[in-house]
C-alpha cells in the first residue's frame, strides 16, 4: 500500500536526517490510515542521491533530469535509503548509504537514457536496476539499497522484530 505522505518536505535538514523523516512519514501514515496487522508490521524506505552534501531529489520534467545526470555525469556520489519498520512493539529503523560512480555521460548516451523514460520519479534521475545501468560504472556498498530497498537492512530490523528469521539460522 503506497503512503500518502509529501517528498518535498524537511527541506532544511541533511540529507540523512531528511531521508528518515520522510520514511518515518511514509511508515507512520500508513500504520494510522489501515493499522499495524497482528502478526506484520508496515515498512516504508526513502531514497536520496546526494551530490556534494546536496540531495537531488527527483526531477520534474526531462530538463530537470539532464541536469541531474549531467552534475552526476564521471563523479561519485551517496545514495541513502531510510527504512522504517511499525510493528507492534513499536519503530525501528536503519539508513543504507552507497556511493555510486557515474561514467561520463556523452550525448548520445544522455539522449538514449532520456528517451526511455526510467528517470522520471527516480531520486536523481536514474535507476541501476533498469536501462540506468548503462550510466553506472560501480557501486561501493549494497546495490539493493541503490535500488531503494536494503534487503540485508530490512531482514535484519523484520528479525528484530521477531517477524523474519535471523539471518544465518537454520
């Protein structure tokens, strides 16, 4: 169930504050829209890509995403994902960082990306999961928290929790 919850808020804060607000947020309204099940619990994330201390957030229109890709274009950056889990015995969350090196963007490959349309509602315009991939030369870190879900994260809050089996156990 997606969160009704605004993206562009908290403005103000650094990046990986702002990324766990906006996952708590997310968490926090759909917990007190539909409620916690019994025996589940509501997990929300949140990603950033944070160029030079500064997140990009998403870009509203391909201008905006050349833009995006073009600052990111041979340089490395973060990509933070906040996660958050409401369970019933309450909140616990974890942030993932990963630095991703971008290649040089010429502009054939710019205009190609462009064309297939995987930037638009992506947090600096791209996704390594899809046809981003072209653009991404390495990753430092959890990839699935690139992607926006840190798995390794995530089962290791949903065993806090007593909802997942602790990793490594039989």
């Amino acid at each position: 169930m997606a969160s009704s919850e605004a993206e562009d808020s908290d403005t103000g804060l650094p990046a990986a504050e702002r990324v766990m607000a906006h996952a708590r947020g997310k968490a926090r309204e759909v917990a007190a829209r539909v409620g916690v099940p019994a025996d589940g619990a509501v997990l929300a994330a949140d990603t950033e890509v944070v160029l030079d201390g500064r997140a990009l957030g998403k870009a509203a229109n391909a201008d905006g995403a050349r833009e995006m890709l073009a600052s990111l274009s041979g340089r490395s950056h973060e990509v933070m994902t906040g996660v958050v889990v409401v369970s019933g015995r309450g909140e616990s969350e974890a942030l993932s960082v990963a630095q991703v090196r971008v290649r040089a963007i010429d502009d054939a490959l710019m205009a190609w990306y462009l064309a297939q349309g995987e930037w638009h509602g992506r947090a600096g315009a791209y996704a390594i999961q899809g046809a981003g991939a072209a653009l991404v030369e390495g990753v430092t870190g959890d990839p699935s928290g690139v992607i926006g879900l840190p798995v390794a994260e995530v089962a290791r809050l949903l065993a806090a929790e007593g909802l997942f089996p602790p990793i490594g156990a039989p």
